[in-house]
C-alpha cells in the first residue's frame, strides 16, 4: 500500500514563502513521476509541477520561476518550494505519485495566501 503523506502548508501574506513536503512510503524512483497538485474551491485539481523518475521537471505556467520541485531519494521525500506567493495561490494542495497507469494521491495540504 502507498501512502503519500504532505505536510507544511499554512497561511501566509503575499509575497511570502512556503515548503510543502511529501514523504512517501517506498522508494521515490519506484514510481514513474512525482507531482504537486493543487485543487482551488470552485475549480478542477490542476497539475502544479511535476518531476520524473530522470529528473526532469514540467512546471504550470503560472507558477513558473516561483515555485521549484525537487526530491530526496534518501528521505523518500518530494518538495515544493513556492516563493513570491499569490492569493490566486490559495489552494488545498495534493502530492502525486504514478507507477505506470496507476496515480497514488496524498490527502492534501491546505495553503492560504492572505492578500
């Protein structure tokens, strides 16, 4: 069984910064790809940045040279840095993880940009 546990979410003024962390159960290069999420009220879950098993990383247009990803094989842990947050920012936030054609989600973290 894969779990996906986030956490580091919270509210924060505009223009700040916060680091969502997702620990994963197994080893992160077991899966495919590892990605962020987020999922405003009102509106469809949408991809935030995504990171594959080679290291490379696709990005939303609208968080790019904001927000990075990154990953720590040693802790199983995937990151997400986000700077220079929005109040569009606001959000419950989901990691990812696929293995093949199956997607593992974690039961998100909620971040509010205060504006």
């Amino acid at each position: 069984q894969v779990q996906l546990v986030e956490s580091g979410g919270g509210l924060v003024q505009a223009g700040g910064s916060l680091r969502l962390s997702c620990a994963a159960s197994g080893s992160i290069f077991s899966f495919g790809a590892l990605g962020w999420y987020r999922q405003a009220p009102g509106k469809q879950r949408e991809l935030v940045a995504a990171i594959t098993n080679s290291g490379s990383t696709n990005y939303a247009d609208s968080v790019k040279g904001r927000f990075t990803i990154s990953r720590d094989s040693a802790k199983n842990t995937v990151y997400l840095q986000m700077n220079s947050l929005k109040p569009e920012d606001t959000a419950v936030y989901y990691c990812n993880a696929q293995r093949g054609f199956v997607g593992y989600w974690g039961q998100g973290t909620q971040v509010t940009v205060s504006s």
